[in-house]
C-alpha cells in the first residue's frame, strides 16, 4: 500500500499546523498563568498587610485587656483591704457592745437613784396635788 505524496504533505502540514497552534496556545496559556500570578501575588500581598494589621491590632487589644485586668486586679486588692479593715472595726464594735450596754444599765440605774434621792428632797406631795 502505498500513501500519495501529497497526503503524506498534508499530514506533515497539518502536524505543523498543530503544532504552531499548540505552541501558541501554551505562549498564550503562559503569558496568562504569569499575569494571574503576579495578581495572586499581588492579592497574597493585600492579605498579608491585613493579617498583618489584625495581628498589630490583636496585640493592641491584648494589651488594653492585660491593662484593665490589672486594674481590676488593683481594685479588687483595694477592696479587699477596705473590706478587712471594715470588718476589723464590725468585730471591734460588736466587742465593744456588751461594755456599752453594761455602762448603759449603769447610767439608768443612777438615774434611777437621782430620782429617788430628788424625791425625798421634795418630801411627799401635798395631799391636794396628789388628788
């Protein structure tokens, strides 16, 4: 069997054909994978600044936290001791309550006897006054 020149030029021709168009289409591929790697780069780039202000903002915030928390830490202290020196003087005056209340029923019972000794001053009432 034999093949016709003209057909063997023919698929030469068209393997040239295909593979100029090939070539093309790879330069053409090429040139635009390298155009959206430069944008990808250029995107990667725009989210690296943003993760890179979220974590400078993240400190930031982590800082203001640890500062509160340290205040809250001081005042917590601060209320702790004037919780313990308001205790102290609770226990100091409830101590203090029965010496006060003894000087108290002191203080009536001389008074009961200044009455006493104010009315045997003033001798009994006259008997009209009484009536």
């Amino acid at each position: 069997m034999l093949v016709n020149p003209d057909v063997i030029g023919v698929i030469i021709a068209l393997a040239a054909f295909a593979a100029s168009v090939l070539g093309v289409v790879g330069r053409m591929i090429g040139r635009q994978t390298k155009a959206l790697e430069v944008r990808f780069d250029r995107i990667d780039a725009r989210f690296e600044k943003v993760d890179q202000r979220f974590e400078t903002m993240e400190a930031t915030i982590e800082r203001r936290f640890e500062k509160v928390d340290e205040r809250f830490t001081a005042m917590e202290a601060r209320f702790e001791r004037r919780f313990e020196k308001i205790e102290a003087e609770f226990q100091r005056v409830h101590a203090e309550f029965p010496f006060v209340h003894a000087e108290i029923a002191d203080v009536r019972e001389r008074v009961v006897q200044v009455e006493i000794g104010v009315a045997r001053l003033e001798g009994p009432l006259p008997r009209l006054q009484r009536i």
